[in-house]
C-alpha cells in the first residue's frame, strides 16, 4: 500500500488542527454570547419586578389600579410573560401568553423565596426566568413576582451565528489546507535537493558531498549521516578495488610460474629426473595458491562473522613456547633469539590463538635484524580481566603512514618484498581478525629501532 507522502501529511495535519481550534473556539464562543444574552435578560427581567412592586405599592388600597400600571409598563415588551400573587397565592396580575407558560410561573411565583433569584429553565424551551419573594423591596406589600422573557430571538441569533461560522470554518479549512500544502512543499525544497544529488551519486562519483551549510538546521543531522555514508561507501570501494588489484596480483605470480614452467618442459623431451623438478616446482606454486584461497575463505568468514570460537582456558606461555620452538630453525638460520617473560591463563579458541602467535612471531623473525633478541612479554593489562601480549623485534622503523595500514590485506611494510613467495601479505590481516573474534584489540607502534604489536585478549 502506497503511503501518502509527507507535504499530503502535513497539510491533513494542519487542517486538521485548524479545525479543532476552530471548533473549541466557535463553542466557546457560542457560550459565551448566549451567557451574555442571560445577564441581558436577567438584567431586564430584574427591573420589570423592581416595577410591579413599585407599581402595587402606590396603589397598595386598588390592586386592580396596580395591575393596570403595571400593564401599562410592560407594553411594548413582546415575548415577556408576568405572574404576581400575594402572600397567600392569590393571583394579582398575569400577562398575556400560553397557558402552560402561565401556569409554570405561577407556580414558580408560589414558590419564590426572599431573594431575587434567577434561573435558567429548558422547559418547554431555554428561558431565564427571574422570581422575587416578599422582601424584594422594601416598602411594597407581600407580593410574590415571576417574569420569563421569550428567548427565540436570541436562539435565532446564536443558529444563524453558528451557520455562518461554520460556513467560515468550511472555507478557512480549505483555504487553509491549500495553504499548508503550499507551505509543506515549500518547506520540503531542502529534502528534494538532497533526493536530487543522491540520485547523481554513483560508484564512480562517491566524492560528491551535500554542503551542510546549505541545509536547514533540522535536516544537517540526516545529512551528515549521509555524507559519513558516502565516506565509508568510497574506503569500501576503494578497499575492494585495492583488495582485486593485489588478489589478482597474488594469483598472477604463481600462475605466471606454472605456465613458464609447463611451456619450458613441453618444449623438448627431457630426463624424468627434470620432469620430477618441475612437478616438485609445481606442488609449491599449487600450495603457494592453495594458502592464499585458504585464507581469503578465512578472511571472508571474518568479515561476516562467521569465525567459530571455542573459547576455553589454557596457558597462554606454552602456546607461545610451542609456536617459537616451530620457528626456531628460521630463527637460528636469521641468528635472532627469543626471550620470553611473564604467563597467564586466556579464554579462547586454542587453534586460532595459535594461529595468531605464529602470524605475529613469523612476521617478527622475518623483520628483525641478525643477532637481535625478539622480546615476547605476557602481563596483565589495566583494564579488567584482560591480558597484553607484546611481541617486539629490533628491526627498521615502519612510518607513521605505513604503520596505519600494516593490518590491510595483501599490505607490506617494505615495497621490496612485495611479490615475494615467501608469504601472502594476509598474516597481519587474519591476526586482527582472530583478535577481534574474541573480542580483543590489536595495533602496532614503531620507533627506531623497535617495533611492537601489543594485543588484548580476554583472561581466563
């Protein structure tokens, strides 16, 4: 289901709350005439009273002579209704009007207290109706008075008031929404730009950026989120892009072997002890390709997190004990001892760390300089239940530009060695890896004359 879009949204939105504060304020509005048309006529009703009882009492010996002033004074009064009694029920004076009004004032008249009180009744229709005891004025005999006013005039008023402002409301809604969709539109310019220059962005135009300077405060977040995006996306092309060139680079050495090899056996019969060479040179090639497919498939299952660790206990001294007693003939041949202080119980996978040290200790006796020793220190590091491992060999110092790199794929250190057979340039890369599938840190410092790979792995 297609969902509507945000400036569609956004003026509903508006429309919406146009028309609920519209309403709250038509019906307060509306309360508060029709409050006002009540003090009106609460107020006129009030005086009418103060006149029957002024009326009745200049002529307190002739009620007739009171009701006829009193009748003079209401002329001209369409729609008020007047009962008068005295103090026993008796009726003195009623209008003009339906009975069924008559009677209700009067009973209303009966039952008036000392005060003048006023009411609003909803029967048979909304009226005020004011009522007025025997106290209501000082001097004029004991009559009890109640007057209603007709209030469809002002109903009128109030129904023809609503009518047109809910026409108003129906207008300045659509007016209004109109406007607001205008104004969303508008107001999401910024965001179609960013639409706009995303859809130019592709893998041979990853450097474009969005300036952020150009964007509305609410949108620089999303667009520096985007341009972090871009950022990563361009190092992950570039890195492939360098990952291919030096895979395909890797690979063109071995095959380039394998083929000169094969051209120069096939050129002319040859003794078997040369074809016996040739395969043997072969088989090295063969596995030269075989380790480098075995760990990129490493490094691949790295990179997804696919590496299983068997994490368990043991010594990690005697791990690093057995992988130097490995690389000892190399070491005597490079005339490089080793010295090793400290030991301590680590949890992990015993296959993998072993594979770790070995990387580290054979990319160390590689680099060190004949008749140096290779420090290999075990120690308890400053943050809890973790231990530092550090592997130092005396040996060129690596720059700070290089440094920063020496656990990318394929990367060497010394250009020289570049294409050299005697490793893949992955070792570094696959110790990060194990490293980071335990959860652990690794980075190198270099400074003339030492080099240092300091690693974090979880204590036992």
């Amino acid at each position: 289901m297609r969902r509507p879009s945000i400036a569609l949204r956004l003026s509903l939105l508006f429309a919406v709350a146009v028309v609920v504060v519209f309403t709250a304020f038509g019906l307060y509005f509306e309360r508060a005439v029709g409050h006002h048309f009540d003090v009106l006529d609460a107020a006129e009703l009030r005086g009418k009273i103060e006149i029957a009882h002024r009326a009745f009492a200049l002529a307190s010996n002739s009620p007739s002579a009171g009701a006829e002033e009193l009748s003079r004074a209401l002329l001209g009064h369409p729609g008020l209704a007047m009962v008068v009694t005295d103090a026993d029920g008796r009726d003195l004076f009623v209008s003009a009007g339906d009975r069924p009004l008559l009677d209700a004032l009067r009973a209303e008249a009966r039952s008036a207290g000392d005060r003048l009180e006023t009411r609003i009744v909803f029967a048979p229709v909304r009226r005020v109706v004011v009522t007025a005891g025997p106290n209501a004025m000082a001097g004029a005999p004991l009559l009890r008075v109640a007057a209603t006013k007709d209030s469809h005039e002002h109903e009128h008023f109030i129904a023809e008031l609503r009518r047109q402002f809910w026409t108003a409301i129906v207008i300045g809604v659509l007016a209004l929404g109109g406007l607001g969709a205008g104004i969303a539109r508008w107001s999401l310019r910024p965001v179609r730009a960013i639409a706009e220059k995303a859809q130019s962005i592709s893998a041979n135009q990853l450097n474009s950026r969005i300036d952020v300077g150009t964007v509305p405060v609410e949108l620089r977040e999303l667009v520096q989120a985007f341009n972090g995006m871009l950022d990563r996306l361009a190092q992950d092309f570039q890195r492939l892009s360098d990952f291919s060139a030096d895979l395909a680079h890797e690979l063109r050495t071995p095959l380039s072997n394998l083929v000169t090899q094969t051209q120069v056996a096939l050129g002319k019969p040859r003794e078997r002890r040369d074809y016996e060479d040739l395969l043997a040179s072969s088989l090295e090639e063969f596995d030269r390709m075989s380790r480098i497919i075995g760990d990129m498939l490493f490094m691949a299952k790295a990179d997804k997190g696919l590496i299983a660790v068997r994490a368990e206990p043991h010594d990690l001294r005697e791990t690093i004990e057995r992988v130097i007693e490995y690389y000892s003939v190399l070491a005597e041949e490079k005339k490089v001892r080793f010295a090793i202080s400290g030991t301590s119980e680590v949890l992990g996978d015993r296959g993998l760390l072993e594979r770790l040290v070995a990387n580290l200790v054979s990319n160390a006796v590689r680099h060190a300089q004949s008749g140096t020793t290779i420090d290999v220190t075990i120690t308890a590091a400053a943050k809890p239940k973790t231990i530092r491992l550090d592997i130092a060999n005396t040996g060129p110092e690596i720059p700070a530009t290089r440094l920063t790199r020496i656990f990318d794929r394929f990367y060497r250190a010394d250009p020289s060695r570049h294409g050299s057979s005697e490793h893949t340039g992955l070792g570094l890369a696959i110790a990060r890896s194990i490293v980071t599938a335990h959860g652990g840190e690794i980075h190198a410092t270099s400074s003339a004359p030492r080099t240092t790979f300091t690693t974090f792995l979880p204590a036992a």
